[in-house]
C-alpha cells in the first residue's frame, strides 16, 4: 500500500498530517509523490499515525 492509501485509510487529509508531524503540506506531499523520501525523525510518528508498522512505511516507500 502507498503512503497516500496509509493517509486515506486513517481518514486524514495532507494538511492534517503535515500538522501533526510539524511540517508543512508540501512535505507530505513530496513523500506520498516520492519527491523526498521521509526524514528517518520521522518513521515512528507517521507509522503510529497511520497504523502500520515502520517496515511496512518503508518497503513501501522504497517500492516508488
């Protein structure tokens, strides 16, 4: 599942993810495109967030 399924799935929209890990809507935006990968700081918190564990966010990630 991609990182904007995971937001999706836990009900949030972009911005309300970027106010909870304290970055703006372009960040989330740039990882969920895989214009940036996620910051390690914040594997744990996003994680948590969406319900899944930090290996499935980042196979995930790494699958583009």
């Amino acid at each position: 599942m991609k990182l904007r399924e995971y937001r999706e799935r836990a009900g949030l929209r972009q911005v309300d993810v970027a106010k909870k890990m304290n970055v703006d809507q372009a960040a989330v935006s740039k990882w969920e495109s895989g214009e940036n990968g996620i910051s390690r700081k914040y594997h744990k918190k996003l994680a948590k967030l969406y319900g899944v564990t930090v290996d499935e966010l980042l196979s995930d990630q790494n699958e583009g």
